[in-house]
C-alpha cells in the first residue's frame, strides 16, 4: 500500500481516530457527560453539539473530499502541542485540557494526512466542539460586574416610568410590596446575570448562522450581537418580575413565574437572533470573484494532484504524526495511575483570649467533597467578636475541594469583587460577602500541599496539581483553609489570618 495514496491516508485517518477515542475514553463516557449533568454548569445544549459537528461534516462531504491534497509537516508539527496537552489532561484529569487536545486534533491529523486547505475545510464544524466545554467556573469572574450592570439598567428602566424601586448592590427591593412584613426584594444570582443565556444564544446563533447565512462576516455579526441580546433578554426577565411582584404576586414572582420567565426570555433571545439574520440576508452580497471559496476544483484534479508525491518522504510525513499519536494514546490507557502522596498536617491553633467550638460539616459539604477530610471551628472572644474557619484537606477525587466563588452564591450570598491579601508572606484570596439579609462579611482562603507549596490561586494550584500528576505520578493533597469573619473590618481579617497560618505544620 503506498502512503501517498488518498485511501492509504484516509485509513491512516480512521486508525489515528480509533485511537483517540480509546485514548479519550474517559473523557467522552465519563468526564464530559457529568459536566453536562452538572447544575451549576446549566450545559443542557451541549449534547446537541457533537450532533451539529457531524451533520455539518456530512453536508460539507462533497467539498472535504475535493480540499484533499498532500501531507503537510507544518500539520505534523501543529499535532505536538496538542499531544502534550492532552497528556496533562488525561493524567491530570482537566477535562477542558482533554477536550482542547481532542479537537485541536481532529483538526491537526487532517492538516498533516492532506494538507491545509482540507483543515480549513473541517475547522468550523470541529472547532464547535468546544462549546462542550465547561466555563462556568471560568466565567465566574465576570458575574459581578454583569449582575450589577443587569440589576442598575432594571432599576433605573421601571423608576423611569414611575415605580418605586431601591437597589443596593445586587439586591432590588420594592418597597411598596409588603411580604411577611418586609418589603419584597430580589437578588440577581448567577443565573439571572445573562452568563449562561450568553453562552446558550452564542451556541445557537453559531448553528443557526451556519445555515442562515452565506457569508462568514454576516455569521460573525450574529455571534457578536448575541451577546448583548442575551444581556437584553435578562434585563426584560428582571423587569418582569418585579412587574409581576408589584402588580400580582410576590410568590408566584420568585418561584414558579421566576423559572417560566427563563424559558420566556430565552425563546425572545432567539427569535431576536432569528430577526437579525433575516435583516442581514436583505442586505445585498457584494459580487464574487472567480477565487471565491466555492471555486473548488474538479474531483479528478483534486485526486491527481493528492497522489502525486508517493516519495519516501511524502510517506514519511503521513505516516509519522499518526505514530505519535497512537503511542502517546498507549502511554495515556497503559501508564500506571499516579500514587496519592501523604496528607499535609493542618491544626487549628488556640488563640489566646478566645474560647472555641467545633463544627460538624453538614450533609451537603459529606455528599459533595468526596474523600476529604473536613474540620470546621468558630473562635468567639470573651468582647463578642467571632470568626469561623474551616479546613478541607483533598482526597485522590478532584471534586474533594471546592470553589467558593460557586458555593457561596448558592448559601444566600452576593461575592464582592475578590484580591489577594499577603499576611506574613502567605497569600490569601479576600472575598467581600453581603448578605440577602443585610450586613457584610470578610471571605478568605489559601491552599498548600504536602510539599509546603503554598497559593491562594485556583489556576497556580490547578497547574501544580496536573504538573505532578503528570511528570511525577503523584496526586497531591491538598489543604484549604478559610476564614470567614463578619465585618468588613481590613485589620481585624489580618489579625485573623495571621493566627491561623500557625495551623499549617
């Protein structure tokens, strides 16, 4: 069989593509579907991507099967970042690392196999693959700033036309509207910020441009205006329940009017993204010119020029990527798992002048952190002042720590905009807490390992963690402390923190 033929590449192809599944096997039975699953994720839309990926595949057959041509070293070369990252993905279980290396080569492996013009050809579909990724931690940080701007346009829109309405933060409250005794009020959660309903319409308006549209700058019109479509959708849903709290029931606003206002909205945000694609289409398309991207060439010239080069080294070009590629596959489901290291010691000191108590960790924090050790204990001062902390030291699972810029949220908080606070040469993560029922709060955490490595970073810790995983075949422990002290009061945090990094031993 000569390399340099296209059915000798196309099996070359299909074999690389055996391999990846069973290299990323654990990714797309396991880590991939609980994402989807997850709530804090909302990626209910994600199951339909791949579908997407395949049917357009399918329809652009004919145009992939011209675009073959000879097999490109740059697309050799382009394969080996991505072989690396899927390597610390798969051994260190970041499945955002594992879906980036498995569609920057299902991209790569056509650019090195048949040559750059037929990349270009699967690049799109392909690449909406990584709308399977799940951003939710990642987008956390754009959440305040957004849920502010929702909560301000809502506010100032109804005073505009006369209703009474008072914001503090993220908090609006109606005076008027009495419910058990105190004005009504609502909070703009995570949800209600537009994040999720961004990344859902940009998903939609991707698919729905791909066919509605002829063009790619007309396509990348409609993505960038689903953004603030989105944020537009939102703003109608605040509004609306306010308009619903003041005019009807202040019940029915917050629960079943709350989640029906969210199907609502969406379906407004596509059928706006819906009326902007069909006045893009009226605009006329300027004339093509003979290069146009449809110009392809004939089959039978496209098939000869592919088999042109059957040299040594045009096989050696083909041949090489999908080697590597099967033996890195091998290393990642024959490598033996990686030995969990020791724990790190982690003590609550005693602070003179305060009295403490333990804390059992409740059902949820057993249920969520699987295989950690937990502690928690509030110091009370003989003058009244108190602060909790707590101590999470991670198992082999990675859900055994957590992310408190999710989990606070969904315990009643609103999280100010967060900073490192240095205390004694030890970083901490400083996030300010107001809560629904008034009053402010100081949040802090820093993590350290069995090695004495220390941050108050996700993304450090996050990288040390699939560093070691990796390159030495070992999961770390990792302890997180947190503090949690009930004023907004910068000195008296310090104070805090300066006597629990005497915990770490």
């Amino acid at each position: 069989m000569r390399v340099g033929t296209i059915k000798s590449r196309l099996i070359l192809m299909a074999v690389a593509f055996v391999a990846m599944v069973i290299g990323f096997n654990a990714m797309i039975l396991n880590h991939l579907p609980s994402m989807f699953l997850a709530p804090e994720e909302d990626m209910d839309y994600a199951w339909f991507v791949p579908l997407f990926t395949v049917a357009v595949l399918w329809m652009e057959r004919r145009r992939i099967s011209k675009s073959l041509g000879e097999p490109s070293i740059a697309g050799a070369f382009a394969t080996i970042p991505f072989l690396f990252i899927g390597l610390l993905g798969v051994r260190g279980i970041q499945v955002r690392f594992e879906l980036l290396a498995f569609v920057g080569l299902l991209v790569t492996i056509p650019w090195a196999l048949f040559g750059g013009k037929c990349a270009k050809r699967v690049f799109f579909p392909i690449a909406c693959l990584l709308f399977c990724m799940p951003m939710a931690s990642f987008l956390a940080i754009f959440t305040v700033p957004l849920r502010l701007f929702v909560s301000s346009v809502s506010t100032g829109v109804l005073s505009l036309f006369g209703m009474e309405i008072v914001r503090h933060g993220n908090m609006i409250t109606l005076p008027s509207v009495i419910v058990d005794g105190k004005p009504f009020g609502v909070g703009i959660a995570d949800p209600c910020s537009g994040l999720r309903s961004i990344v859902a319409l940009v998903a939609v308006s991707v698919g729905y441009g791909y066919f509605a549209q002829r063009t790619w700058s007309r396509r990348a019109v409609l993505l960038v205006c689903s953004v603030p479509i989105a944020v537009f959708c939102n703003i109608v849903r605040i509004m609306s329940i306010c308009l619903i709290a003041r005019f009807a029931s202040p019940s029915y606003a917050t629960g079943q009017g709350h989640d029906f206002l969210g199907f609502i909205v969406f379906a407004l945000g596509i059928y706006l993204t819906v009326l902007l694609s069909d006045l893009l289409n009226k605009i006329p398309l300027r004339a093509r010119s003979a290069g146009a991207e449809d110009n392809l060439p004939d089959e039978s010239e496209t098939l000869s020029t592919a088999t042109s080069s059957t040299g040594i080294f045009s096989g050696f070009k083909a041949i090489a990527p999908v080697a590597l590629l099967i033996s890195v596959m091998i290393f990642q489901v024959a490598a033996p798992p990686p030995e969990v290291a020791e724990p790190p010691r982690v003590v609550f000191p005693e602070i003179p002048g305060f009295e403490f108590e333990e804390i059992p960790p409740s059902e949820a924090e057993l249920k969520q952190l699987v295989g950690a050790e937990l502690g928690k204990r509030r110091y009370t001062h003989r003058d009244g002042f108190w602060f909790q902390t707590s101590k999470v030291v991670s198992g082999p699972s990675k859900s055994s720590l957590h992310r408190p810029e999710l989990c606070l949220p969904s315990q009643g908080h609103d999280l100010g905009a967060s900073c490192e606070v240095a205390v004694d040469g030890v970083e901490w993560t400083v996030i300010p807490l107001s809560f629904k029922t008034g009053g402010g709060a100081l949040f802090a955490y820093t993590f350290f390992n069995q090695s004495g490595y220390r941050t108050s970073s996700h993304l450090n810790r996050i990288f040390i963690d699939v560093w070691d995983r990796t390159v030495h075949g070992r999961i770390d422990r990792w302890a997180m402390l947190t503090v949690l002290v009930p004023t907004d009061d910068e000195n008296a945090l310090k104070f805090v923190l300066r006597e629990m990094n005497k915990a770490v031993k």
